[in-house]
C-alpha cells in the first residue's frame, strides 16, 4: 500500500510555489491509478517524490510523509528503492545507459547480479509480449521516439517490480504503439502490479483504471472512483481541462485542403542512414504554403528524419522550391525554424524570457512578453526553462518559433504533454499563424490535435 500523509514539496529552483500541496492519499496494493490534470498540476512531482528522485536528483523541501508498506521512503535510499519501483520517464533518453537495446534491458538485472540463465529468459519474455524483436540488437541512437519508449518500458518489465510509475508513457508513442502499451498495462494488471499512470492523453487508459485522480496546482482536485467513470463524458472532461476520451488512429483522418494553389515542392527527396536503410524515397511532394500540414504514420517510419531533412539538420538528396527558388540543406537553414520532439536540446538560456529573445531578428522584449502571455507562459518570464514542466517547455519552444518570424515552421509532436486547453491553444495559435501566411508542418500521433487545426494529413507510410 502507498500512503501519502499531509506532503507538500517546494523545489529549490520554485521555493515560494508548492509543487505538492497538503496531499493526502492511498492507493491500494494491485490498484491501478491514472494520475491527470492541466499541464505543471504536480503529476511529474508525485511518482518523483515515490521513486525517489525526490530530493536525491530534484532537490527541494518535504514535508509530511511518504509511506509504502508501512515503510517511510524518507528513511528507505533510492537504490534501495529499485527493486520494488520501476519508472518509466517521459523522456526515455534520461533512463538509458547503454549503446544497443538488448544491453539495456539486460543492465538492470545484471546490477542486481541475476544468473545469466534468468536475464536472458526474462528478456526473452518481455520482448515476446512487447513484440519489439525487430528493436534488438540495435543502436537506440538510432532509434525514433517512440521506439525509444517501446525500450524504456521494456527495461522496467524485465525487473518485475511491484509497483510501476509511468510519466507520460504515450507521449511519443504512435496509435499502435499505444495500444500495445494499454495490452501491457492490462498484464501488468492481471499480474497484481500497483500501476500509476501520470498522463494527459487518457483515452487508451481510461477504462483500465480502478480510479482517477485529478491534481490541480498540487492539490487533489477531483477523485473519480470505477463506478463513475462509464458515465463520464466528453463534456465532463473538457471541463476538467482534460483530453479526449475517445480512440482514434490518425491514419484514419483523411484532411486535404485544395484552397492553395502555392506549394513547398519537394523533388527526389531521399535519405538514407546508409546505403542499405533507406529511411524515405519521395519522387516529389507538395505540401501547400500558408496552411497546416500533419505528417502522421507510425513509429520508426521516418516522421522526424523527414523534418530534420527539410530543415537541413540531416543531409540529405533532393531540392525543396520555395516562391520559385530552389534550396538545398544549407539554404534552407536560414529559411526553416524546428521544434524538436525533445525541446530540452533547443533550450540555452538562463531565463524563460531570454529564450525569446535570442530567437527574434531583432530583439524586442515588449513583443517577446506578448508571444509569451499568448501561450500561457507570461508568469513564468524569470524562470530557468529547465525548472519548467515538460508541456511548459514545449510551449516555449513554440514560442520561440513564432518570435523568429521564419516563413516555415517545424514541429515534431508539438503536443506531447499538454493539456485540452494547452492543446486548444496551441492549435490557435498556428490558425493565427497561417492567416499571417506561415507554413506549418508538424508530425503528430495526436488525432484530436489533428482534427483541431490542421488542413491535410500526409501519411508517411504511402509517400
């Protein structure tokens, strides 16, 4: 059983603001909780204050009690916390520590000094029921995101811990991969494992939950209990600020705008890791100017690359013509602004204001105040971007995209970790953004992201 008595957390980056706040609650043992809530709630902070990362890695102040087993976590060291808790992060990178993926779901077992017979027969298992074969033996640089995540939580798998805390799981995860993981976390469900989930894209989740729990600026909100949540709606949820409760694959939307007679051009666009995996082939694409254009397909299918080939970030074979003129990979550099899937590698400065204005031709701190006030981020100009959430960080990356008044904007899963409200806004924003006649591309898994502001659909897998 997990107990939490009366705990507040400051960290020491936000000392005047409470992450967590009086929190009382207790989950049972085999219980499986869905955490949810608008983007900075505390969700990240409560599995971190389990798991232990809180104040050993995020230093901060506690107060009250953290219980599990009737043992205090304060008194229990967070190696000594391995064994019975398994986390799987919302950036997987930050968990790796091996090179190739067969390595890494070996690392931890070989750390508790299981007999090799054991790890490979527990790999063995988990790559059966993850059906990642084709993801052995392969270099996890390499990887996409969300095979990466695939990986993630096969190495928590392998350990068999107790109880497992998911931050955000589905993130970078294609509709598939979604579903997989829902399949794993019903088997984690049949095994007795105690499953936290904190996530904001809940619909593959929702019915496998025994409760729900909403957090609002730390607090406990809401606490919907099995009995109500076949009743809850749509409308309910959006009242909550949360996402959608229905399932739909993105490939399935079919979106084509014919309005624009005025393309990008992309010709014998091709790339290739080496010469035997070719990652994409395109004989030519247009993708029309001044609209939204979502990249959908799953993972592993070259979704990012193709951004990373547009931008210039990856060489690559192929002219894009843009208003008549030709541009290769160096060209396009001074064309293109992207947001990457992992918006902390684009992140420099020492302060959430500052970050806007580095990416302004010219900076302005009066504009740069309003781009952040429009995505939500006004209060936070004196922050450290990295003290930010992760859906907080997104939206600053967004931010500087717009600052930098670049004619064509990249975004790689611009929703990962935002909220209904974020997510709406978001999508506002770049409506906002093409009547100015800015050309967004952005690859997703989000379909009611989709549905909310883009114009056509370009599935990767039928280019």
């Amino acid at each position: 059983m997990i107990e939490f008595n009366n705990v507040s957390f400051y960290y020491d980056a936000t000392p005047k603001i409470k992450s967590i706040s009086n929190l009382s609650l207790t989950v049972k043992k085999g219980e499986c909780v869905l955490i949810t809530g608008t983007s900075g709630c505390g969700k990240s902070t409560l599995l971190r204050l389990l798991n232990g990362l809180i104040p050993e890695f995020y230093s901060g102040k506690v107060e009250g009690e953290i219980y599990i087993d009737s043992k205090n976590m304060q008194e229990v060291r967070i190696e000594d916390r391995a064994g019975i808790i398994g986390t799987v992060f919302q950036n997987p990178r930050s968990q790796f520590f091996n090179v190739d993926t067969t390595s890494e779901l070996a690392f931890g077992l070989e750390n508790l000094a299981f007999p090799e017979k054991e790890i490979l027969y527990r790999i063995s298992r988990t790559v059966r029921d993850f059906q990642i074969e084709p993801l052995m033996d392969r270099n996890i640089f390499e990887l996409s995101g969300g095979e990466k995540q695939k990986i993630a939580c096969a190495s928590i798998d392998v350990l068999a811990p107790e109880i497992i805390l998911l931050d955000e799981p589905s993130a970078n995860l294609d509709y598939e991969a979604a579903e997989n993981l829902r399949e794993l976390i019903k088997c984690w469900k049949k095994e007795g494992k105690t499953i936290l989930i904190a996530e904001h894209r809940i619909n593959y989740v929702w019915d496998l939950a025994d409760r729900v729990i909403i957090l609002e600026n730390g607090t406990l909100k809401k606490e919907i209990p099995k009995s109500e949540l076949i009743s809850f709606t749509e409308d309910d949820a959006k009242r909550f600020g949360m996402r959608s409760l229905k399932r739909v694959a993105p490939i399935s939307i079919v979106k084509t705008d014919t309005s624009s007679d005025d393309y990008i051009l992309l010709k014998d666009f091709n790339y290739s890791y080496d010469k035997k995996h070719q990652i994409f082939s395109i004989k030519e694409m247009k993708i029309p100017k001044g609209k939204v254009t979502a990249i959908v397909g799953t993972n592993g299918t070259g979704k990012t690359t193709f951004l990373e080939s547009i931008c210039g970030m990856r060489k690559n074979s192929g002219i894009m013509y843009l208003d008549g003129k030709s541009y290769t990979c160096k060209k396009r550099v001074g064309e293109i602004f992207m947001v990457m899937q992992d918006v902390n590698h684009q992140l420099f400065t020492e302060s959430v204001l500052d970050e806007v204005l580095i990416s302004q031709p010219e900076e302005n701190e009066d504009e740069a105040k309003q781009i952040l006030s429009d995505v939500g981020l006004e209060v936070f100009c004196d922050r450290h971007p990295m003290s930010l959430s992760g859906g907080q960080k997104q939206r600053l990356a967004l931010a500087c995209a717009i600052a930098s008044k670049l004619p064509v904007l990249l975004l790689d899963e611009p929703t990962s970790g935002l909220d209904y409200l974020q997510m709406n806004a978001v999508g506002q924003i770049l409506n906002q953004l093409k009547e100015e006649g800015r050309t967004i591309i952005t690859v997703t898994h989000d379909s009611e992201f989709i549905e909310c502001c883009c114009d056509n659909v370009i599935n990767m897998e039928e280019v």
